[in-house]
C-alpha cells in the first residue's frame, strides 16, 4: 500500500482523535494534494473532499478552497450537473454572509466555475467574457489557490480563442503570484501550459526554456505527476519538430511516472496518446494492444477524452489490419457517444480519420460515405459556430451599452458634484454639452439618412433601430442589427467576403495590427461601393455587401472592385507592408433559371456555399452564383448537396472572378 493509500485510509480514524470532526484534518496542504490528485483520480478526490467538507463551517476558509476543488474535480469526471450543485452551494454562502473578504472570494469562483463550465461546453467568449468580469476580485483575494487556478483557466480560454499573446501574459503573472505563494506542483504546472502556449504561438525557443524549467522543478520535487504532463507537452514539441524516436522516449517516460504516481486517469491519457503515435507509424498492431489498455482505465476514471481517443485509435488500427467491420464498429460507438455529448467537432474529425484509413484500406465506397457525413456534420459546426458568434456578439453589444450607461451615471454625478462647487463651472459644462449634443444629433442624423435612403432603395420601411447596438464600434461600419430581416425576400447583389490568412496578421504582429486591416479594409469597401449600397462588419473578419438593383447596378463590376481595393494596393501596419486579399462568394438576385425568390437567410447560406468554392479555388477570387435550375432547392431551400452535384454536371451559372495577382508597390 502506498504513502497516499495509507494516509488516506486513516483519515477517518485519526480525524475524531485530533478535532471530534471529519474536516479538523482539512488544511491547505492537504487541499493542495488533493486539487493534484483531482487530475489523476477524481473519483476518489470527490468521495475523499465530500467526506471532509461534511459539517465544515463555510466562514472557514477551506470551506471555499475545498468547494474550489471539489468543483474541478466534477469538471475532470465531466459531470456538469454536479459542478452546478456545487456552485449553487456557493451563491448560498455568499449570499448568507456578513464577512466582505468571503463574499467577494465566493463571488468569484462562483464567475470563474460558471467560466470553466463554459469552457467545457465550447462557448469561449461567453468563458472570457465571465473571467474578466471575476478580474478585480480575484486581484484582491488572499487565497493564491483561487487565483492561480482562475488564472490558469482564463490562460486555456485564451488559447483557445487564438489570443496566444494574452494567454501568455496572463499565465506569466500566474507564474510570478506563484512563485510567491503556491505549491511546488502548481508552479511546474503553470510552467507547462505556458510551454505548450508558447510553441503554439511558434515562440518555440521560449517554450523550450519554459518546458525545461516545469520538468526541473518537477524533479526538483519529487513530482512524478507534474513530470509526466511536463514530458507529454515534450514529446508533442518532439513530434512536431519531426523527432520520432525522442518522441517515443518522452511518452513512454510520462508514462512511467503516470502508472508509478497512480495516476489511473493520467495513465490512460497516456496510454492513448502512445497508441496516437504507433497509428501514425504505421504500426497498427502496436496501436491496437496500446488502445486497448488505455480504454478499460479511461472508463474507470471517467477519462471521456483519452476513452475517445483510444477507442478511434482502436477501429482505425483495426481497419489498417483488414478488420473493417470491427474497425468501423468501434469508430462509429465513438462518434455516437460524442454526438449524444453534443461534441459534433470531435464526431467530424474522427469521420475525416474513417475516410481516410477507408481509402487507405481500398474500401472506397465507405471512405465516401464518411466523408459525405463528416461534410454535414461540417456544415452543422459552421452553422452553430456562426450562431455562437453571433450570441456573444449580441452580449458584449449588450455588455458594452450597460457599461456606457454606468459611465453617464457615472459622469452625471461628477457633473451634479461640479454644479456645487460653483455656477461658472456649471455653465461652462452645460455649454460644452449643448455642442456635444448637436455633434451627436447630426451624426445620428446622417446615420438615418443613409439607413433610409437604402431602405428607400429597397422599397422598404425603415426598421427602428438602436443606433448604438447597430454600429460597429471598431470599424464604424453598421453590424447584423441593420441587415434587412432575414426572413423577407431579398433582391439585388449580395457579397460575403472573408478576409484570406487573416490570422496570419495577428499571430505575426499583434491583434491591434489586426484591428488597423479591418479598419482599412472597411474604408476601402465604403469607397467601392455606391451611396445606397449596404457595408456590414458581419463578424470576425467577414464582411457583407448588399447592393440593391437598380439601372447602374452592374454585379461583376462591384465585385471586380471590391478585389481590387483590397489587394491592388498594400496596407502600412506596424511599420511593415502587408498586402490584403479576401474571398468572396456573390449571389445576384433573383437567380435566372426558374429557382424561387430567396429570403435572407437562404441566399446567406447560398453565398456561403460560393464563399467555400472561392478558398478551394486558390483565393483572392470570388465565385458567384447568377442562376440555377429548381431542382437545387427543396421547398424554397437551398440543397447544398444537389448544388454541388449540379455544379459538376455544369447545370449551374456560375462566375468566377480573380483578384489582382501581385499588389502595386
């Protein structure tokens, strides 16, 4: 029996003896161990912190540290409900308190739990959205567990987003607050993630140094759990640097100190990430016998994502050795677990591995079969990530103007206080804000005039609208909120352009280059299109363009102008010469050929569809639908699969438009 196993044995026994209670034995060590052990075995974890949380006074400060734990512990089992139950305890606490220290530290790990479950779920801005919110009073909290865990949370939201700069920043600060104040562990395991930050920002010299000093420490410590993460981030660098055979040393090595720490969960991942690398070197025995110790461990310890992992690996491998009923079978539990857990990106990628080792294995017309699902469960990806955005796009609208709310009351206090202090200053200030509201009323104006005069255009109505809500606050340009409703017909031209490699721009010299391209690209759409046409940030770094017909209409000529001033000419950001381009796919409405009227929302997906075709082709160019017979639509809607077929066969008028190839110095 091990150290950990006997002294976990005797808690029961020796608690009585030293305090009458469960939790006289719970102290920040001990909490310390067990938020490690969370990772490895959290069913234990759980049964152990519920057992020592019974009775425990919430004033006490491991009240909440242990709540903390016990709530990740639930994320790492992957059991939502019961992270739920645990943060509905907290709001309770905080909300029968008179203490203000543990009200504002349950306040934010109540925000950050919410966040963390956000995560899991895969709405990230609404994640990033709740930890800034949590930021003051996790800067002013005493407890170092809560803000280098919260820390360290908002770090992987971050990376998930693609902001790899703040990532890193934020767990640099983690790193210093816990160099001060955390437990050897936590300082090794920040490190890692930093690493693993780093090298995905291609910084890959500093994630070296950063993964050398999380396995230093690690060993420093004894540590054999952080010494197995530091070496599975080690052999993933490896394996990208294209060195197999110290690739393989580092996960066998991880899992070495995973099995010797018994650390079930850790051992599985392990374990599957071993069977990921013989699959990849074509040992599909290997990868079979690997994936199949991985799986009974994973299940155990409620591992959904080395389960996942293994069980693909398992049906791939078993495919690779002619086995393709079995093979398939195992994929297809995967893929139907993943899709009862909602997770359709998973569903899709291992679609994409069944097609493939399909063809690979000559069993052609399966491979199609997987591909041709994994383009649905594509679209289904696209079409709620599109949703996502647009939700969150809405909140932080929402969040914005709540914000200048505050900021007027705010300012009408200071304003009241100056009225006091004397009449002059009072004038002066009144006078000031006659100016301010005459600016105002002739920018809100002239706003209105030009939402009428498309409206007129159209020969429609202008919709009431929030002015504030409506207009991009980057680019100036109107949002969503000034589309016409989506579900009206819809005429003229419609555009939607993507701005090609435009992560490119921020990874390389900073999101606020970033923003000066959507700036620029904004100003120079404006300058391309007439007076009535409508210009609309649609998210990210697309755009839409709406034209309305008319006699000086002319679709090709628009769209041919919309390249060109993008990529004709480059932009100056940050010091450097950065030429733009963009894919666009084009509607003209109605569409020749017989097919119905389109609403909004039909021709979007229709000019997405075109969008997809203009990035095959090579980008900078655009693709654009003129017309297409009945039979790509299904009672008024869009059939992208019969689109495509129509399009092989030539039924469909299509034009295709390129950019400038090389752009003017």
């Amino acid at each position: 029996m091990t150290c950990w196993r006997f002294l976990r044995s005797l808690l029961p026994w020796v608690a009585p003896l030293v305090g009458g209670t469960a939790w006289a034995a719970l102290d920040t060590a001990t909490l310390q161990r067990w938020e490690q052990r969370a990772w490895a075995d959290p069913e234990q974890v759980v049964a152990d912190l519920q057992q020592a949380l019974e009775g425990l006074p919430t004033e006490r400060p491991e009240w909440l540290e242990g709540q903390r734990v016990l709530a990740e512990a639930h994320l790492w089992r992957g059991d939502l409900r019961a992270t739920d139950l645990v943060v509905t305890r907290i709001d309770a606490a905080a909300a029968g308190t008179q203490d203000p220290a543990l009200l504002r530290d349950a306040g934010a790990l109540s925000i950050c739990l919410r966040a963390a479950r956000q995560r899991k779920t895969g709405t990230l801005g609404r994640a990033d959205a709740l930890l800034q919110q949590a930021a003051p009073a996790l800067a002013a909290s005493r407890a170092p567990g809560l803000r280098q865990s919260c820390a360290q949370l908002h770090a992987l939201v971050l990376q998930g987003q693609g902001r790899y700069d703040e990532a890193a920043r934020t767990l640099q600060v983690a790193i210093r607050d816990a160099d001060q104040s955390g437990p050897s562990w936590r300082r090794s395991e920040l490190r890692t993630t930093l690493s693993d930050v780093l090298w995905r920002a291609g910084q890959r010299d500093a994630a070296r140094t950063m993964q050398v000093q999380a396995l230093q420490l690690a060993r420093q410590h004894g540590d054999q759990l952080a010494q197995s993460h530091a070496l599975t981030v080690q052999a993933m660098q490896l394996g990208d640097l294209g060195h197999s055979d110290e690739e393989l040393q580092a996960m066998e090595q991880a899992l070495a100190l995973a099995r010797d720490a018994e650390a079930t969960s850790d051992e599985a991942h392990c374990l599957a990430n071993l069977s990921d690398y013989h699959l990849r070197h074509d040992q599909a025995a290997k990868a079979l016998a690997v994936a199949e110790r991985a799986l009974p461990m994973a299940r155990r310890t409620r591992n959904a994502v080395a389960e996942g992992l293994a069980q693909v690996n398992a049906g791939l491998a078993l495919i690779a050795l002619q086995r393709k009923e079995e093979g398939v079978r195992r994929v297809r539990a995967s893929i139907e677990a993943d899709l009862r857990a909602d997770d359709i990106v998973s569903a899709a990628d291992s679609l994409v591995e069944l097609g493939l080792y399909l063809e690979r294995s000559g069993h052609l017309a399966d491979a199609y079969d997987a591909l041709r699902e994994h383009r649905q469960l594509a679209d289904e990806v696209a079409r709620r990530t599109r949703q996502t955005q647009l939700v969150e796009l809405q909140e932080a609208f929402e969040a914005d103007r709540r914000r200048d709310e505050r900021a007027r009351l705010i300012a009408d206090n200071q304003l009241m206080e100056a009225q006091w202090r004397g009449r002059e200053l009072s004038d002066r200030f009144w006078l000031l804000m006659t100016g301010a509201a005459g600016v105002l009323a002739t920018l809100a104006a002239l706003i209105y005039h030009r939402l009428r005069s498309t409206q007129i255009a159209r020969g429609g109505a202008v919709a009431p609208v929030h002015l504030d809500s409506a207009i991009d606050p980057l680019t100036g340009l109107g949002n969503r909120r000034l589309m016409p409703p989506l579900d009206a017909p819809i005429a003229g031209l419609l555009c939607l352009l993507d701005l090609d490699h435009f992560k490119s721009v921020n990874d390389r010299l900073g999101p606020a280059a970033g923003d000066q391209v959507l700036v620029e690209v904004a100003r120079r759409l404006r300058a391309a299109t007439r007076e009535p046409d409508l210009v609309l940030r649609w998210g990210g770094e697309e755009f839409l363009v709406l034209a309305p017909p008319g006699p000086d209409a002319d679709p090709v000529g628009l769209v041919t102008r919309l390249l060109g001033v993008l990529a004709a000419v480059p932009m100056t950001v940050g010091g450097e010469s950065v030429t733009v381009t963009a894919s666009v796919g084009f509607l003209r409405l109605p569409l020749s050929g017989g097919g119905p009227a389109l609403d909004g929302s039909r021709a979007i997906t229709l000019a997405d569809a075109m969008l997809r075709r203009a990035r095959q082709g090579g980008r900078n160019r655009a693709c654009g639908l003129l017309g297409a017979p009945p039979g790509v639509f299904r009672d008024g809607v869009p059939d992208l699969e019969a689109l495509d077929q129509a399009c092989e066969r030539g039924l469909l008028e299509l034009q295709h438009l390129t950019g400038p190839r090389k752009a003017a110095g």
